[in-house]
C-alpha cells in the first residue's frame, strides 16, 4: 500500500487541503495517522469494525487490546457514552480538550472491536489543532491507538510513525513533534471514584485536587495480577537495545557503566543533563532537565541507540512524581533490568 504523506505548514489553506484529503480516506474506511499533544495517534473510523481491523493488522495489535475513541468535543463524547457520574463533568470542564482518557460505560455506536468486546469505551478528547480539524471534518469518533508497531515506543515524530508504519497505512499527516510526549493518563469513570488505569499527560496531583480523591489502579502498583487496563500487561516502548533502569547516584551509575564496560560491553547512557555531563559512557544522550522535557524526549530517546551501535542502555530514573510518574512507567516497561536502591 502506498502511503500519502503531508506536512502540515501554517497556511492555513495548503493544511485545510491536507485535513480534508486525510478526512476523505477515514471516512472511506482507512487508516490514517495523525499528530495529537501526546503521540501520533493511528486513526479510523470507530464506528467501521473493517475500519478498525486494518488499525489492529498495521500495528500488529493483540485483539484483546481496545483502542481509544477520539472525539472533537463533549458533545461529541455524550454520543457514545451511557451515562456517566457527576464527577465526569468537572474533570471534562477542567481537562479536556487534554492528555486525558475516560473509560464510561458505552452505548454501542462505536463498533465492537474498538472495546475488544468490553462493556466499556475509552473516550478522548485531544488538544491538537491538526487533530481537532480532522475530527470536526469527518464528524464520527475516532479510534486510535499510538501509532506505531505494538511493542516499539509510541511515535512523537513523523518519523517515528514513517520508521513503523509506511506501506501499512493509507496516510500519515506530519505536524511536526508533539509536546507532551507521553500518552494520555486513562481513567476509569465507572466507579465513584476516579481510578487511574495508566497514569500519563495528567498528573495524579491534578486529579486529586480536582475530585478530593483519585486512586491507582492497584495493578499498576504491581499489587494485583490482573490489569483493568487491558493494554498495560503487554510489553512496550522496547528499544532496540536491552535498558536498565537504575535508581541512584551519579556514582552508582558510573560504578555500573564501568563494570559493563570491564566486560567488553559497549554502554550507551540516557541520564537527566545534569547527570549525563557527569559520566563516563561509549556514547551518551541526555533526557532533558526536568521531567517535562524528559517526557517530551523520552519516545525519542529510546528510539536513539540501535543494536550494533551500543549492547546496553543504562538509564538514569527519575522521581515518580507530576509527570515523572508517567514516564517512570514507561521506562519500567521499557526496561528489562529495574536496578532498585
Ligand atoms: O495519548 C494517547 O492516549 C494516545 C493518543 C494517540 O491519543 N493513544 C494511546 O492509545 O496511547 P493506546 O491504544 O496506545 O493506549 C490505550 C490504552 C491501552 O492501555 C488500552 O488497554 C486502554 O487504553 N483502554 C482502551 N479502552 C479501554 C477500556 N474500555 N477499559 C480499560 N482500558 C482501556
Ligand atoms: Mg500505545
């Protein structure tokens, strides 16, 4: 399959001509992927199962993953839900458009592969001019996973979707990077209070201050064995090269790169700027400063050392808390050794 490609410029009729021809294929039943503020996302038409077959087939998608419907606006997002508590109404008046997610009870109009046959819809409403354009022109739901091949990191780039998904996928609208960097954090909206699936562009410190109380979904704390969020059992965001994750001191992980480095291995280094100018490694990228620029480059970043270049990835974590916390999921997921104090 042949992949159109249009870089989005700020004339605003040369991407009006974009938006609609990239509109024209998802209304056609195909796949498009489209920039968002977290990721790319792989879009089509929710309310199409042939339509979103294809998205699971170019991603490589296990089945039982369900994918989130995009929608332009809460109007929009009252089409497809059943009903939802009070406290939904705050969060959406408060956050949305927004790196966020609610999973609501569904009321049927997207198609049964979307939900992966859950009782449930994932619903977001996202903060990206480009994306708000297309969604307003094609005037369904959307459903769409990151963009890239199930298992690598999500795309923060055209590149990155380029890199997985050419001749896969009808189209691919390039709007540049996006800016948060990591996913939207998913709710479950089903109880009486929040419950956070997958922490993500929205803090926990937000959620708090919003509804008094918000709670992690305990599997995430590794306390239970069955994940609500169906997605977060898969392995994810690998990079080419086996990554450590290691919780300590500059002197720690110097200590850790030369013993690899004793050993014939060539040691690549993901550290904060700070830490990064530090160390000795064979090759080194900093992560950014603090921990927005970190989540802003962190897709990026894994995507940066490629087997034959280094044999591992040592990696610097960071503290768990406002955005950190995502990005520290991410890069447990990411990581085949946690290396804990
Ligand atoms: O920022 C984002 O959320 C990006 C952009 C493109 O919007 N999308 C994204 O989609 O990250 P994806 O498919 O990579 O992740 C969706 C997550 C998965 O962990 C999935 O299991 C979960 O949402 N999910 C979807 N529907 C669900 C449902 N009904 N109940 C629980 N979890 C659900
Ligand atoms: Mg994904």
């Amino acid at each position: 399959m042949e992949t159109t490609r249009w870089k989005l410029t700020n004339d605003a009729k040369i991407d009006a001509e974009a938006i609609h021809s990239a509109a024209e294929l998802l209304l056609n039943g195909e796949t498009v992927a489209f920039p968002t503020e977290t990721v790319y996302g792989l879009g089509a038409d929710a309310t199409n199962e042939a339509a979103v077959a294809k998205i699971f087939q170019a991603k490589g998608r296990p089945q039982d993953n369900p994918l989130i419907a995009h929608v332009d606006s809460s109007a929009q997002l009252w089409r497809i839900v059943d009903y939802a508590p009070e406290y939904v109404e705050k969060l959406i008046e408060a956050l949305s458009p927004g790196p966020v997610t609610y999973v609501l009870p569904s009321n049927g109009t997207c198609a049964s592969n979307v939900t992966a046959n859950l009782s449930t819809i994932a619903v977001r409403i996202p903060d990206h001019p480009a994306a708000q354009q297309l969604l307003q022109t094609c005037n369904i739901p959307i459903a769409a996973p990151s963009a890239n091949i199930s298992g690598r990191p999500s795309p923060t780039a055209a590149a990155h979707v380029w890199e997985d998904l050419q001749g896969k996928i009808a189209g691919l609208l390039d709007g540049g990077p996006t800016g948060v960097g990591v996913e939207s954090t998913v709710i479950d909206c089903t109880q009486d209070i929040p419950i956070i699936l997958r922490p993500g562009g929205v803090t926990r410190e937000q959620l708090e201050s919003l509804t008094g109380k918000a709670i992690i979904d305990p599997a995430l704390a590794g306390e239970a064995a069955a994940p609500k969020s169906p997605g977060m059992k898969y392995r994810h965001y690998s990079p080419d090269v086996p990554l450590w994750l290691v919780e300590g001191n500059t002197e720690k992980l110097q200590q850790i790169i030369s013993a690899e480095q004793h050993k014939g291995k060539r040691v690549g280094l993901l550290a904060s700027t700070d830490t990064a100018a530090q160390l000795q490694a064979d090759a080194k990228l900093s992560l950014g400063r603090d921990a927005s620029e970190i989540a802003a480059n962190l897709y990026e970043s894994l995507r940066h050392f490629k087997s034959g270049e280094v044999d591992v990835i040592i990696c610097e974590a960071i503290p768990q808390t406002g955005i950190g916390e995502a990005v520290m999921n991410r890069l447990k997921k990411a990581a085949s050794m946690h290396l804990t104090e």
